[in-house]
C-alpha cells in the first residue's frame, strides 16, 4: 500500500470513528469495526475477557522482544458543534480528545508492520483500550493479561497546538497524576438574620477555599509543581436561609509521587483544621485516578530517532497537567509516550474540537519506525536480550 493509498484509507477509518462515536464501556459496535479493519490485513486477534477494546499480534520472521503500541478508543458526552460532513451521528456523544485519531494511526502503523512481517525482529502487540476517559480501562488491559510478556510500550496523543509536523518528546514526567476531591462540610442551618443561632458553612466552606490555595503556594517546593482547583461548590436553597450544609469539589494534578502523596496528606490537614475551627463537620470523598505519566529515557530517546528519522520537528515539550491512564503501564513496563501535532483550532475535550487529518498518516509512520527502532534495541545479541536500565 503506498503512503497515498494509506492517507485515504487512515482517514476514511478515522472518519468512521468519529460519526459513531461510543463511551468508555460502551465501545461495542468500535470494537466490531476495529476487529474488522485489522482482519483486513490478516493481523492476529488475541482473546480476551474484556466485552470491548481490541488487541492484536504481529509475529516478526525472527524472535526478539514484544513491544506494545497502545491507543484509546472511546469518546466523550459531548455534543459536537463543527458542522464537519462527517460529524458524530450520535447525540450528546463526540470524540473531543481524538481517540479516533490515535487509533486511526495505530491500525496505519499496524498494516505498515503487517507487511513488514518477516523481517521484524521481535513482535509487536497492539493495545486498542477501552476506557480510557473514565481512568480504568489500562488497569483492566493489564488484568486481562495483555501486557504480561510485553519489554517495552509506546503510546501518543494528539496536541492540538503543535502544527502538523511536530512531534512533542520528552524523558521524565510528560502528564499529571489526576486525583478528584469532595468534601461536604455540615454546620446548622438558621435563619439569615439570625446567623448566630447556626453554624454558617458557607462562610466555612469560603474560608477553606481560600486555605487549600496555599497548600500549593506554601507546601510545595517552587522547583517542583502542583495544581489544587476547586471547581464546583454547591450549597444553600434560598436567599434569606442559611443551609446546613456545603459541599465543594475539584481536583489535584501532580508530577511527582511524593509531592501527590504530601499534597493529599496536606489537603487533609487543612479540611480537619478550617472545619474545626468554624464548628463545622467535614467528610472527604478522595478518588485516586491515574499516577503521574513519566517517560522512560532509552525508550524516549528510540523514539526521538525514529522521528527524526521521519524528518520530523522534534521538541521537547511542557508537560501537561492533563491525566492519561497510560501511566498505568509505565509502572510495570518500560515506555514512552508523545505528543503529535494535529494543528488544531480548539483544545481536548471542547465541543468544536478538530484534528488536521494530514496528520494521521504521519503519526502511523511515527508509530512504525518507533516500534521498529526498539525492537532492533532489545535484539537478542550474544545470546542475551537487552533490558532497559531506567524507568
């Protein structure tokens, strides 16, 4: 297939994802179409526990390592609002994050491997994921036992901002750690003209808002980084009665274990104190979602290669205070993940969120030389397969 006839086909399968877009899940009728497009080329299916996601083997001509390449493939409960001819025939459904792009380009480099079977020193797993916006779908690929065998993984996402052409790489930490918090703070309802007969939690709750911002500000070294944002807070009926109760909501990012770990045991602190000292009782919902996302630097530095052997532009990019449940891998198997430019005219997750499609075929090339490039790192030489040094 030439890279032309390629282009066509990756974007003819991308604009089919993105009509008949489904949840974390949901991924039924994807999973079908996906099965499909890799049977297409003769690509092995491997069986699995899972109801959704997809997962594939292409056994090179000689042994060597297994690499895995991973791609996300379900949407969000977004309404789409890009009047594109191939928009999301699904309401309230839409793929705002390109998960419809990676996996487009995973099926590109997967044909692109398949017909370079032979000479292949290893082989190479293909990891189409379900539910990855709802944070648990690495954990249960793993589970099922996808990974087991697997030396080493690789995985990218669009970025939105870079032009096309562009490609984000980058040892050490690249995506946050995403903790979820919810604390409820009771105090007594009164009337609002006799707040002294009450215990005010909405003063309570304005005051703890203001005391979690230092957490970040006061506890947290100025070399390292953290975000604290509350983002929802609801309380109250009425204008003339102060209610019961409080309760506000947000999130926490982190790129470092112990900074995660500090922050929360900090957040808590501050809770127990600022409540006790407006007579409150709080309770703390906390949801650990996925770890920090940290490259490791061989396998980042075989990527770089093979990019650059692509005449890509190769920079070294900010990392992201968005979450990405492939950290999940990375605290098992050695990795890396990328950031590939798409050109886009809105961010993740925004209703009128686009991708350049010039794109696609690029990031399918990227995928395949990458995973080549590793496979000639682990080749068995003198009887003994390389193994990575670092995480």
């Amino acid at each position: 297939m030439s890279p032309t006839e390629l282009e066509a086909r990756l974007i003819s399968i991308r604009r089919h994802m993105h009509q008949y877009p489904e949840l974390s899940k949901e991924e039924f009728e994807t999973t079908k179409a996906i099965t499909g497009w890799l049977q297409e080329k003769q690509i092995e299916i491997r069986p699995t526990s899972l109801e959704t996601g997809v997962f594939a083997d292409i056994k090179g001509g000689k042994s060597g390592a297994t690499i895995a390449v991973r791609a996300d493939i379900d949407a969000l409960p977004i309404e789409e609002k890009t009047d594109l001819p191939y928009a999301s025939k699904i309401k309230g459904k839409m793929h705002a994050c390109g998960h419809d792009f990676h996996t487009a380009a995973a099926i590109g480099a997967a044909y692109l491997l398949k017909e370079d079977q032979e000479n292949l020193q290893g082989n190479i797993r293909f990891l189409f994921q379900p539910a990855e916006e709802s944070g648990g779908g690495a954990v249960k690929v793993i589970k099922d036992g996808q990974v087991d065998d697997v030396d080493a993984i690789i995985g990218l996402h669009n970025k939105p901002e870079l032009p096309v052409g562009t490609v984000g790489i980058k040892s050490g930490p690249i995506m946050a750690a995403v903790d979820r918090f919810k604390v409820n703070i009771k105090g007594k309802g009164a009337h609002a003209a006799l707040p002294n007969n009450g215990r005010d939690p909405i003063v309570a709750a304005a005051q703890l808002i203001s005391s979690i911002q230092t957490i970040v500000s006061r506890n947290v070294s100025p070399l390292q980084s953290a975000v604290v944002s509350v983002t929802r807070i609801e309380g109250g009926s009425t204008w003339n009665v102060i209610p019961e109760d409080v309760t506000i909501e947000g999130t926490v990012r982190t790129f470092d274990n112990t900074v995660r770990k500090e922050v929360k045991e900090r957040f808590y602190s501050v809770v127990e104190h600022v409540s006790a000292a407006f007579s409150q009782e709080a309770k703390i919902q906390w949801f650990a979602g996925p770890p920090p996302l940290i490259n490791h630097s061989e396998i980042t530095d075989a990527t770089r290669a093979a990019a650059k052997r692509l005449s890509l532009h190769v920079i070294d990019p900010d990392p992201s205070t968005a979450g990405e449940d492939f950290a999940y891998y990375l605290q098992n198997i050695p990795g890396s993940f990328a950031f590939f430019g798409t050109s886009g005219n809105e961010d993740w997750h925004h209703p009128s969120f686009t991708v350049d499609e010039k794109a696609i075929v690029k990031a399918a090339y990227f995928l395949y030389e990458s995973a080549k490039e590793l496979l000639a790192q682990l080749m068995n030489v003198n009887g003994k397969q390389k193994v990575f040094s670092d995480s």
